[in-house]
C-alpha cells in the first residue's frame, strides 16, 4: 500500500451465539463497502430464522451514508447460517466467495445426497475469486489470497492495511482455527498460515471468530507482528509437524458446532434456504451418523 492509499474504515459486529465477527470495510473517500461474513441468526431449538444481525448491518450502512458493493463470505461456514443473500436482496449488491467453493459444494452434496441436478460449480454466488484476484471498494484496492486448512475454499481478503483472515489466525491468546472439518487439514493451515504472516508487519489483523479466552471480552483485531510474536500456536510450533501435532491434539477435544449440518446445506447454496416444498415449508436435512456414531 502506498502512502497515498486510503486506510480503511472497519467496524465489526460480533454475533454472540456463534462468536463471530462480521465486518463492514469502508473505502473513506467514496463511502462505498464490503460487507465480509454476515450472520442469519438461527435458533436451532424453535427452526427459526432471523435478520437482527444483518438488519444491524444495513442500519450501520445505512447511518454512515456508505454504499454496500460487494458482500462476501470467507468460506463456507459450519458454525452459522450466511446472510448473503438477505443483503442480496436487500442491497442488491453482488456476493462473493472463493473459487474452491467447488470443492466444499462437492464434498457437502455428497454428505447431503442431495439432487443430482445441484450445481457444485460456484454458480449459486455473482463472483468467485481466485488467488490472487483483486477487486475494488472505491478508492481501495483488495486482493484475494487463498488460506485453506479449516476448509478448502477458504480466503483472506487483504484490503489497504486490513486482512480479514476469518478461520486462519484467532486472536493471539486463541491460537488458530481447527481443521478437522470435512476437507480441513492442518498442515495446509500452516502453509496458509506463513503466507498471512508474510504480510507488513503493520497489517491489521481481523478475525472471524472469538470465544473470550479466559472470560475476557470478545476482541477481534490485532497485527501481523502481534501474531508471529505471541499466537500460542505460533510460538509453540517451530515446524509444520509440530503444528499439525498441536491442532490435531486439540482438535481431538473439539466437539462439533452445534449448527453444522444446519448451516452447510444453507452456506453452500451462497445463504439460500432451501426451496419450499409442495405445502409452502422449507424444511433442513440432517443426515444421521455421517461423522461417525454417538459414543454415549
Ligand atoms: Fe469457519
């Protein structure tokens, strides 16, 4: 980034259910935004949908006078359901999300059986980005860099001095995203992981998850420097094999988010419900045993 080059503006909005982050980045000059990983708020125990967390967004979007470009979704997520296309609808901006969505697309249709006919090519988003695509948000330049390991699609996108890392880096006192998810894999999490931290040290650091380590605050920005001099996984592991050991080990004690199999039949379709049937319902499928059986 030049020094010419605006800094962006970033506001977060942390869903206390899940314990995500959802951002708002702002191009200072132009007023026009992206909105990076938004939550449709789910209750699992009545089935019920809601938008209190997207109509918060539109309402911070709508306050500051910024005009919404893009809407993007990181990965694929298992621990909420999207709201891209509510803000779709809402905005009427395109949504996005990395192009190896493909490859989640293919692998949940299988766990999902779903139809035949269910297109595992990206389609169900406006744009899909590869590696090292760029795109615009008024006056700032942002830049695709592909970061799998928690999933296989997954992306950080860099704009100005701001990475939005989502399910890479945690906070420094959280460590790293797990990668035991179907398609997961530690030791590309590494790889991902040294790319990030390749960044200027100065880079500001936003995460897409926090849990409040320790009863602290939920707290989502740090910097690159911060990472690489205090990240409990970081320090601990000098090599990929002692990092894969580390996450494996407590990806070991990890149980499932309790809204993945709600949330990937509605993620991969880029936030879409699924169709109504025949009596105006649209119902959730839940396939039994597909990780293995209960050990109780
Ligand atoms: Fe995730």
């Amino acid at each position: 980034m030049s020094k010419l080059d605006p800094r962006p503006i970033v506001q977060g909005f942390y869903e206390a259910c899940s314990g995500s982050i959802q951002y708002v980045v702002a191009c200072p000059v132009t007023r026009r935004c992206a909105i990076i990983d938004p939550v449709l708020d789910f209750d699992e125990k009545a089935g019920a949908t809601a938008t209190r967390s997207a109509d918060a967004i539109l309402a911070h979007v709508d306050e500051q006078g910024l005009t919404v470009d893009w809407i993007v979704d990181t990965h694929p997520h298992a621990d909420h359901l999207s709201a891209a296309r509510y803000l779709k609808e809402a905005t009427d901006a395109p949504t996005a999300t990395g192009a190896r969505v493909v490859d989640v697309q293919a692998l949940w249709k299988h766990i999902y059986n779903l139809p035949a006919d269910f297109p595992t090519d990206g389609s169900q988003w406006d744009k899909t980005f590869d590696d090292g695509e760029t795109f615009r948000i008024g006056e700032l330049d942002a830049r695709v860099m592909h970061s799998p390991g928690h999933t296989l699609a997954s992306i950080t996108v860099v704009v100005g001095d701001a990475a939005f890392v989502h399910d890479t880096f945690f906070m420094p006192d959280s460590g790293t995203a797990r990668c035991d998810f179907p398609g997961g894999d530690a030791a590309r999490l590494w790889r991902s992981l040294q790319r990030i931290l390749a960044l200027p040290d100065d880079t500001r650091v936003f995460t897409g998850h926090d849990y409040g380590q320790g009863g602290r605050e939920p707290l989502w920005e740090s910097t690159v420097a911060e990472q690489r001099a205090t990240n409990t996984h970081i320090v601990a592991a000098g090599t990929e094999d002692e990092f894969v050991a580390i996450r494996k080990a407590r990806d070991a004690t990890l149980p499932m988010p309790k809204l993945i199999l709600h949330a990937l039949q509605v993620n991969i379709r880029g936030g879409r419900l699924p169709d109504p049937e025949a009596n105006g319902r649209r119902y959730l499928k839940i396939p039994l045993d597909a990780f293995g059986r209960s050990a109780s």
